[in-house]
C-alpha cells in the first residue's frame, strides 16, 4: 500500500500551530530537562522505597526494586540500542502496578474460598468463635464494675451485681464478698472503696488489652470485663485444643475439626466464623457442576455476545453516518452539530440510563407518550433486550463520531478526488475508498469495543438490573450478561457474597472474550496489516 | 560527553540522596491517649459527632473520631477489606447487615444489663441478634423505620378496612382518569420491601421460625397456604387496576403529589417532602385484608468492630455502645436527626413530630427485615412475582408467579 | 534547516496559498442538516428530562413530565452553597465545587500524561522492530478485556501495600487516584494512535536521522506535532473517561473534601431511600460543562481543516 499521509495541522490563521510548536519545544534542551528530572524523582524514590524496606528487613523486595531500578537507569542511559525500552518504560510500569496486578489478585482469590463467612484469617477466626460462643450461664449475673489497684498494686474488679446489689472484690483468683461498707457505690457507679485506688482516664483505657483475657473464675463460668463500667458472668461452652487443633464442645464432647475448606465442621454443623484459605480448584469445578451456575450460562452468553456485537456494530455505523455528513466542507452550524452531539458521552453514564429507565416506562413514560405507542420497553424480555442495545447505542455513538472524524482526516483527499475523476459514484467510493482505510484504523478500536460493552455492567444494571425476570432461572434475568449474572450470583448471592466462586467465572469470561478477539484479530487480519 | 555523562549521574544520585534523607525523617505519629473511630454517614455524621463527644466529655482522655463513609452500605462492604489502622471501632448499621458481619467474625457480641433491654421493644433487640448455634447481641438499635399508607385526607376518607380502602380508591382513580389507585412503587426491577404490606396481608412470610426462634431458611413462606388461598385477591387488583408495577419510585411520588393517586406507600424519608407539599394527608398502616397487613421493619443502630479490641479501646468502645448511646437523651437526637422514630421506647415518648408517630404507629406488629445472609436470594424473587402479577394485562397468575418464586428462592438457598 | 525546523516552519499558517472554502448551495446540504438536527434532538432528549428534574422541587426524575412542576433554582443554589438537603430534611456537607475543581484537576493532568504516554508506546511499536512487538501489541488490548470486578479491592491493597513503602501512593490523595487511571492509559489509545503514526510517512524520519536528530528528537520535533488530530481525540476521550470515572475513586478517597465529582455526586442518591434527584441532576448539568467546554476547544485540532497534500522528503 502506497504511503499515506497526514495532515500539517490547520493554517486557519496560525491559532492553532502554537500547539504543534509547543510539543516540538520538547526536542530540545527542555525535553533533556524533563526527561533527567524525572529520571532523578524516579530514583529518587526508589531509594526512598529501598530505605523504608530496609527498616522492615523485607530483603527479597529491596532486591528486586534495586534490580528494577539499575535495570531502568542502564535502559535509559543505554544509547541507541534500547531506545524502543525508553519509550515503551513509563507505561508499562504503570500497567504492571495498576492493570495487571489487579489482574493476578483476582486470579489468585480464585484459587481461595473468599466468601461470606470466610473473610478473616485462621488465628482471628478461633479467637472470635472463642468470644461469641460464651454464653451467660444459668442465673448468669451481671455486674457493675470499677477497676482498681489493691494496696500492693495488683489489679482487681470492684463489682456489685445489679439485681441484689451486693459487692464482690473480684481477681483472677477468684472471687470474695466484700466485707460491707467497704465499696461505695451509688446510682449503679461504683464510687470509692477503702485500700483500694479506683482507676480513671488514662490509665484505665491502657489496660484495655489487658482487661480483655482477665477472668474472674466463678465455678464453671467467669466473670469478665465488657466496658469499662460493666461485667458479665460468662461460660465458654466450647474449647479449643491447640494441640489437636480442633475445638470440642463441653457439653457433649463433640469434636468440630478443620476441614481443610475453611471452617471448624463436626457432622452437618459449622462454627463461625470461618477463615479464608485456599481451595484449589473447587470454585472451577463448581463452575461446571453446580446447576444453578451452569444451566442459563449458555443463554446469557448468547446475549452477551449479541449486546455487544449489537452495540458496537450499531454504535460505529450511526457515529461513522454521522462524521461524513456532517463533515462537509464549509457547511455551517458544524461546529455547533459536533458540540451537541457529543453531550451525550459527557454527561455521567449511569444518570442517563437512570433516566433512560423512566423514559421507557411503558405506562408512563414519554416514549410511549409521545408516540401513542404502548410498547413494554423494559418488562417485556425481547424488547427489553432491544432497549439495552438501543441505549447502548445512545451512549457510545459520540465516541465513534468523534474517532470516525478524526480517523476520516487522514484519509487524503486525492484519493476520493482521484476515485471522483474515475467515475465512481458517493457509494461506491465510500464502500471501496473511505471504508477499508478507515477500518485499518478503527478495527481494532472495534474489537475493544466490543470487549468494553461484553464486559459492560454498568449499562444493564443501571437500565434493567438484568431484568425482567422470565422464570427461566432464578438468578439471570432476561438482560443480564455475563458479568452482571456473574455479580448477582457470587456478590448479591445467595448466602452473601463469593468472592472466590466470582473470580474463577471473572476467569472464564477473560478466556471467552479473548477467545473471541483472538478469532476476529486474525478473520480482520488486523494484526498482518497493521504490525 | 564524558563530562556531561558524569554531570547526569551527579545529578541523579544528588536528587536519590535528598530523597533517602526524606525516608529517613518521615515517622508515624503515636497519639497519646486512646482514639475512638466511629464509621458513619453523611447524613448521621452531625448527630454521631454530637453523641460522642458529650460522651467523651464525660470520659476525659477519649478522642472521638467521627469518619463519614459516603454510602451507608458501605460501612458493611469496606468492614472485610480495611486496613487494620484505618479500621472503625464502631459502625452505625442497618439490623440486617448481622447475620453477615457476624458470620464474617467482624463484629463483637454486645451485653446489655437487663434494666436497659426492657426500655427496648423485644424485636428491636431480636433484629440485631443472630447465631446458629447461640443467639447473642451484636448490636444496639438507636432507630426504626416503616413504610406506611399515606392518605390525602382532603381528597378520600382515612379508611379502617381494607375493602373500603379498595372502594376508595377505585372510585377516586375512575373519576380522575388515573393510572392507579394505590401508588407504591415497583418498577421493572420490582420492589419486595415495598409491597410486603399486601404480602403479609394475605397471609404471606418469608422465613419461618424454628423451635429455638431462629429464622429457618428452609421454610420459606412465599407460596404459603394462605397466601395461594388468596391468590386470586391480587389478580382482582391487577385486573381493576388498583395497583400496577409499571410504577416506579419516581412516579409513585409524582402521582401523590400531582393528586392523581390519594393514596401512597411511602416511608418517612419522604416526611419533609410531604410536609412541604402543602397536602393535607395521614399515615395509617395498611388495613387488615387476610391477616394484618403489617409492614418490614428496618432497625438500624450501632455494632462494636472487632478492631476495637485490636486497638485497645475495646472496654471504651462498649461503654459507649451499651452504656450511653441506650439512653433516651442519645436516643432522641440519634433518631431525629436522621428524620426516624427512636428505638428506645422512653426516648419515643419524647417525640413530638406528629408524621414521625404517625409512621411509628403504622409500623406496630411489623416483621423485621430477616438478617440472615440467606435474605439476599429472596428480594429479587418476591419483587419478580409481584411485577409479574400485578403488570395489568397480560400479568400472570399470582398463584404461579408466587409458586415459581418460592421454588427459586429456595433453589437459590440450596 | 534541520527537518525539525522545516516541520515547524511549514506548520505555520500558509493560508495565503489555499483557495477559502466555498460554502456550499443549500440544495446540497439541506438533508444533512436535516441529519443533524435529528441526531442532536434524539441526542438530547434525555437531557431535557434531566433539566426538568434539576429545576424541580419535586425531587423525582421520573422521566414522565417535559416542564418542571414547581420551578426553582434551589437545588442549583444548594449546590452552589456546599450543602444538600433531602426529603426528610437532613443536610449533608456537599462542597460541590471543590469535587469539580478536583475533577477538572485530575482529569487534565490524567489526559495530558495519557496522551504523552501512548504515544510515547505508539511511536515505539510504529517506528521500531523489536522481539516481542506483535505480543506487547496483543497484551495491551488482552489485558483491558479482563474484567474488573474485584478491581476496588485489588486496587485498595495495591494502594495500601505501596503506600507503606513509597508514602507518595497513599489512600484518600488524588495524586494516587491520576496514577491508577495512568494503568490504563496503554491501552486501545496506542492502537489508535499507531494506526495514525503508521500514516505518517517515515522518510521524515530519515532526513532528521540524517540531520542528526536523536530518537527523541524525532519524536517531539517532528511526528508528535503531525499527529494532532489523533492526540485531540485521545486528549478528549481520557479527559471525559476520568471525569466521569467513580469505581477507582471511590476505592481511594474518602474524605469528603478529595472526592472526585461523580463520587460527590453519587452519595447525593446512593442511600436507598431519601434520594436528592434535584440536585443531582442540577449537578449533572453542572458537570457536563468542562467536556463539552473541551470538546469545543479540541475540535479544530480533531478536524484539521484543510489538508495540504504530503511533505515528502
């Protein structure tokens, strides 16, 4: 294919060549300026980073970041051999830290069991099935309590049981009446008490952690601190056996041991909370074998695929349509065309298709109003389906408008002047002129377009939330694509949230949708061309 | 250029060498004394700053540190994945977020002395209990909220049952060409919470209750005996019209207020608006059509974070908590500030807003939404039935949409 | 002159030379105006509707009536004021135009350093040949097909865990925020970008190589200031993708203060019940203005006028 070529940039009365000046300054000596200076911030950093991890004796992070940071430094002074690494150097870091490690971290939460009920790690998890399955024992009582300082410093509770009002010295020793008169108490505070120092402020609130394991040991139960004026007599009914690693419950022996999924089971009965932890490939396998995930997996990506296609397709032939008429040479009001035309994009995605949504109401919105229709935009499943596409369409057409203008500049005018001289009709010279050049630019913004919108929860939800409900499943809503069922199933779910089962379906959506433009990378032979 | 190569490196390890001096004088800052964090939201942070500092007040050495999340919800999203020195130690908390948080090991149980539960009605206290093996507290509940059946009393007569209720507003629909007789609002999406009057009404539940009085997940109610019994009552509805899911939240309030429905579903953060509106109108529960037709009841309150304990301010955290924010005084500016009817029914009797009590009174006998993880399956299912029975023509069966709901539900459940 | 200096030159304005632009007799244009004022209506329907709201009392954006029913500028003048009050009367902090100053700030910065970037990696894979160019082309777009959906709270621990080491990356700053968008800015932008550079031919390349320009050089002097049009539609579309963005932002930022515009605005209807429509669709409004201000401001650059054949050489 011959060269072609682009533009110089407009010479309506040099406004507009200060811009082109200005990006050419940077080949200069300013250009060196920026580009040391930002050398030096960046190793700058860097060493601030080493300095901080030496401090916290992480050595394997220290390494890697002074390999990173010498490997950048000899990239950039490295002369003409490396100079596709100097330009390609700021981006790629940034779409490593921000693109794709998120991408690794949803990988590895596949392999896990994050879900509800699974959220904190294994030591805080027995710590809190230690807390909540304390249980007031029969005639359990409840005390006012004041922490004090015996006359040799030790620590003790000043208590009065609120039903009988009678006092106690409590320490983890056990608990003794007090002898009466000895601790005053009025109004269920407990005020004074001979020999003893009442502790307030400050150096009660530092004993806090201390407070939390102080027991006084009544019988079977104890007694232990909640706030800071308050105790409870309590009862474990579970212990946990550290050298077992199991908990047993006193009452009948019954041994709930780890079973390796994340929680303490003994039988049908599970304690919680669990603990997050690694589970292989059991979110993949629930994939394929659970009935509730797999069977409108099939419908919802078929329509998933159509949304997108639908979308695109539509989206680029209106924005396309749009550019060439409204391209003409000197025809007036352009300016204020294109200014209008791209509102739509400019306003916030998810207000529109709020708004979409009242619009479409078949019973009362202006649509149907308008146009003395009554058609069920969004309750009937088939043309709920037509409305997202529709809406879709509404919100994207700005964007190719405004690509197609730009890439339409670049198409040379001999070229269709030259095609005019041959004889060829506005038709014809658009389907064999303009189209396939301008597809060398576009076809891969089409492509991630169509990644955009397969992936596009945003769209569905705000406009139908996946719905109307058809019955056919009970989770997937006539609308609903992949992603958006994929939300529904694993984070509004049924039993809370899924994180893990969430991830491994987020997987398998990447390795369809990267199926399918692989596939189209090489029907368009976008990449022989173009690469 | 060997000179200006030296010059470069000089350049870099002189700026690399000003910044390891920067590493070397940042430090973290160690407050004295012992911090309070306290999650809310926009719209409570006022009132919760109120609240804690006079009760730091009283607590010399506490600093309260009051945090604004932006969304309500969340506070219960962010819980699991926050960083332990940016963590709460307190979160206000709508009562069903329990059984989630709890099963998530994120928030501590709650004692409270028995003179304060029975300034506390019992569901309250219930709303915010949650186990499965044993039941504890892991809340305190500070306000409630309940939709209600506004009345424009100048255009229909408050009714006392529910057939004149349907006779009122057939009448008034047909005489002002309306689309509806009862605005409540549904939408493509549906809207359970909303239309839970009318399901209760007819004899209709969500989980039963076990032996032990906890919520069983395996006995959902949504095709209950009674309910398909009277099944037929909603397509007579559908069929006159009464009421019409194609109504959303919008539209429901438009309809009210544009007088082309007397009657709406509303709860009371929508009181100022009707208060300006200029209507002259009464908050009455819905009236008696199989059973009482009661409404959910929405509790929300404070919870006590794990994280108070790993921050050492756990004593402090639960004396703020059980002790000071159950008093009446707390109470009353907790829940008025937010527009809601206290929890504490001491506190309640200070309350002078007539539409507040008016809401309050139309929420007696109320359901509290279930707080178990498992009642996330069931909103979308029962809004579904309801906007396919009640879509005007072509509405299904309200028996069969009910029985497929119930039959999803469950399948949802597993 | 070196070449550098030819571009710049011929850049300016030679407008002495070109013939004006003939306008064009009505008969020819007629339809296409019809065109358009058909697509601007369908383009603004729905805002119509959003005006209606923000200029109403009611608070509802039902969608359902053309003209407010009760006509106000309150909700124009809360905002306005840094405050909001909804239905049942609480007031929330609102400082509306911090979030656009914000807003505006980052999305600036953000799309000048996307632009500089991607072109930075366009002119890379256009003008040179090295192991693994077809793959880095590939990965750039594979890696924006995935989908985000624990992306908050990916981005939350990345945020967390950098911030402990490099206290430049911190929660609740806005710094951070650009840097995450940043992540994307290699992405279809470069494919875009490439397929524009490809056009421009390399001989002009060459005759700097010859006059001694460096590779950087060449890129700033010579095919940047060439590749304007394509540069303007990426200024553009990153502005208004960062100005609308709210999942990344709603991860990092916390304080009411830092919140980015759309983030501010969503917790205006975010509680389920006791949703302010009217000043949120006032905001609306409010914050369609700097894209469509830009926009206007890009659009010569976008449509270059008049092309004036090749420079060869």
């Amino acid at each position: 294919m011959s060269a072609t070529t682009a533009p110089i940039p407009s010479n309506d009365g040099g406004r507009a060549s200060w811009l082109p000046r200005l990006i050419s300054a940077f080949s200069g000596t300013t250009g060196l300026a920026v580009k040391l200076a930002l050398l030096s911030a960046g190793n700058g950093l860097a060493v601030w980073a080493i300095v901080t991890l030496l401090a916290k004796h992480q050595w394997i992070a220290v390494a890697v970041l002074v390999a990173a940071t010498a490997l950048i430094d000899l990239l950039y002074f490295g002369g003409a051999r490396t100079v596709p690494a100097k330009f390609l150097i700021p981006g790629v870091v940034l779409l490593l830290g921000f693109q794709v490690v998120p991408i690794v971290y949803t990988v590895a939460v596949s392999f896990t069991n994050y879900s509800t009920g699974h959220v904190i790690g294994k030591q805080d998890a027995i710590k809190q099935i230690e807390i909540t399955t304390l249980q007031p024992p029969e005639n359990g009582k409840a005390y006012t309590m004041a922490v004090a300082h015996d006359a040799s410093g030790r620590l003790v509770l000043l208590l009065q049981d609120q039903l009988s009002g009678k006092t106690f010295v409590g320490t983890q020793k056990g608990l003794t009446p007090a002898a009466p008169g000895l601790i005053h108490a009025s109004g269920g505070v407990i005020e004074s008490a001979k020999g003893y120092t009442i502790l307030h402020g400050l150096a009660l609130f530092d004993l806090d952690k201390t407070l939390q394991t102080y027991v006084v040991p009544v019988g079977k139960a104890g007694i232990r601190p909640q706030s800071t004026t308050t105790a409870v007599e309590l009862q474990p009914t579970l212990r946990y056996d550290a050298k077992r690693g199991v908990f047993v419950r006193l009452a009948d022996g019954a041994v709930f041991r780890d079973n390796r999924k994340g929680s303490f089971v003994h039988g049908q009965e599970e304690l919680e909370p669990g603990w997050k932890t690694g589970v292989g490939f059991a979110n993949f396998s629930s994939i394929i074998h659970d009935p509730l995930v797999r069977s409108p997996f099939i419908s919802v990506f078929i329509w998933t695929f159509g949304f997108a296609g639908g979308t695109v397709l539509l989206s680029f032939a209106l924005g396309l349509f749009l550019a060439i008429t409204l391209n003409k040479k000197g025809m007036r009001f352009q300016r204020t065309y294109r200014s209008i035309l791209i509102i739509p994009w400019a306003v916030p995605g998810f207000l529109s298709l709020l708004v979409w949504g009242g619009l479409l109401n078949d019973k009362f919105g202006v649509v149907n109003r308008i146009f003395h229709i009554s058609i069920p935009w969004l309750f009937d499943a088939n043309w709920a389906k037509v409305s997202c596409i529709l809406v879709s369409a509404w919100l994207t057409t700005p964007y190719f408008f405004v690509v197609s203008l730009g890439a339409l500049q670049a198409i040379p005018e001999e070229l269709t002047e030259a095609a005019r001289v041959d004889g060829g009709g506005p038709f014809q010279i658009f389907r064999r002129v303009t189209l396939p050049l301008l597809l060398v630019t576009t076809a891969p913004l089409l492509i991630a377009s169509f990644a955009f919108n397969f992936n596009n929860f945003g769209n569905i939800y705000f406009l139908t939330n996946g719905g109307p409900f058809t019955g056919n499943s009970s989770i997937a809503g006539a609308t609903d694509i992949l992603i958006s069922y994929t939300y529904k199933l694993a984070i509004a779910g049924g039993k809370g949230q899924n994180y893990g089962l969430a991830s491994a379906i987020t997987i398998i959506i990447f390795f369809i949708i990267a199926g399918i433009s692989a596939i189209s990378f090489s029907r368009t032979k976008v990449l022989e061309e173009v690469v | 250029m060997k000179s200006r190569t030296r010059l470069i490196a000089l350049l870099v390890v002189v700026v690399a060498g000003m910044f390891a001096a920067f590493a070397g004088s940042v430090h973290a800052a160690k407050s004295a004394g012992a911090t309070l964090t306290i999650w809310t939201d926009q719209n409570r942070k006022d009132a919760v700053t109120t609240v804690a500092n006079a009760w730091a007040a009283k607590n010399p050495g506490v600093t309260v540190n009051v945090v604004a999340i932006q969304n309500f919800t969340d506070q219960r999203d962010k819980l699991g994945t926050v960083d332990v020195s940016a963590a709460p130690d307190i979160i206000t908390a709508a009562h069903d977020w329990t059984g989630q948080l709890a099963a998530n090991g994120l928030v501590e149980p709650i004692y409270l002395s028995a003179a304060v539960k029975k300034q506390f009605p019992a569901y309250t206290l219930n709303a915010f209990s949650y186990g499965t093996a044993i039941k504890k507290l892991y809340g305190v509940p500070t306000q409630i909220e309940n939709i209600g059946l506004v009345v424009n009393t100048k255009l229909v007569k408050v009714p006392t049952t529910f057939a004149q209720l349907e006779s009122e507003a057939l009448a008034y629909k047909k005489a002002h060409h309306a689309a509806v007789g009862i605005a409540v609002q549904q939408g493509s999406g549906g809207d359970a919470y909303h239309m839970y009057p009318f399901f209760s009404g007819l004899g209709g539940y969500v989980f039963g209750v076990n032996s032990a009085g906890n919520l069983d997940p395996s006995n959902i109610g949504v095709a209950s005996k009674t309910l398909l019994a009277h099944a037929s009552l909603v397509d007579k509805w559908n069929k006159e019209g009464l009421i019409n899911s194609a109504v959303d939240g919008s539209t429901a309030q438009s309809l009210f207020l544009k007088k082309q429905a007397a009657f709406w579903i509303t709860g009371p953060w929508n009181s100022q608006l009707l208060e300006q509106s200029g209507l002259k109108f009464k908050v009455i529960q819905v009236p008696k059509i199989i059973d009482n037709a009661v409404p959910f009841l929405g509790v929300q309150g404070f919870m006590v974070t794990k994280w108070a304990g790993v921050h050492g301010v756990d004593a402090l955290a639960q004396d703020f908590v059980a002790n000071y924010a159950t008093t009446p005084s707390a109470q009353v500016s907790l829940a008025l500030a937010d527009g809601r009817y206290p929890a504490n029914t001491t506190a309640g009797k200070q309350v002078t807003d007539p539409v507040l009590a008016e809401f309050g009174k139309a929420g007696v006998g109320g359901v509290p939404m279930p707080n178990i993880p498992q009642m996330n399956s069931v909103w979308g299912g029962l809004g579904a039935a309801w906007v396919k029975a009640t879509k005007g023509s072509g509405a299904t069966k309200a028996a069969t949409a009910f029985k497929s709901a119930a039959h999803a539900i469950a399948e949802a459940i597993g | 002159m070196s070449t550098v200096e030819i571009v710049a030159a011929q850049s300016a304005p030679i407008a002495l030379e070109a013939p004006a632009p003939r306008r064009p007799r009505l008969v020819d244009t007629w339809w296409r105006h019809v065109v358009g004022v058909f697509a601007c209506l369908v383009a603004l329907f729905p805002i119509w509707f959003v005006a209606s709201a923000a200029f109403n009392r009611d608070n509802s954006i039902s969608g359902t009536s053309y003209l407010p029913t009760h006509f106000t500028l309150h909700n124009f003048g809360n905002l306005l004021h840094n405050t909001s009050k909804d239905s049942s009367g609480t007031t929330i902090d609102a400082p509306f135009l911090r979030w656009i100053l914000n807003s505006i700030g980052i999305a600036i910065v953000t799309a000048i350093a996307t632009v500089i970037i991607s072109a930075l990696a366009a002119y890379a894979f256009s003008r040179f040949r090295f192991r693994g160019r077809r793959f880095g082309m590939l990965a750039l777009l594979l890696v924006q097909m995935f989908p985000q959906l624990l992306l908050v709270v990916a981005i939350y621990l990345i945020v967390l865990n950098v911030g402990r080491i490099l206290p430049v990356v911190q929660l609740n700053s806005l710094f951070t925020v650009m840097l995450v968008y940043l992540g994307g800015a290699m992405g279809v932008n470069t494919w875009l970008m490439k397929g524009f550079l490809d056009s421009i031919p390399k001989e002009l390349d060459e005759s700097a190589r010859v006059d001694g320009a460096s590779a950087g050089q060449i890129f700033w002097g010579v095919v940047l200031p060439l590749a304007l049009p394509v540069l303007a539609v990426i200024a553009l579309w990153s502005f208004i993708a960062t100005f609308n963005e709210f999942v990344i932002a709603s991860a990092i930022l916390n304080t009411t203060s830092h919140f980015t515009l759309p983030l501010g605005m969503y917790g205006f209807i975010s509680n389920q019940y006791g949703q302010r429509w009217g000043v949120f669709a006032a905001g609306s409004l409010l914050a369609a203005v700097p894209a469509a201000l830009l926009f206007m401001f890009l659009q010569r650059f976008i449509v270059s006028g008049l092309s004036q054949g090749a420079v060869k050489g």
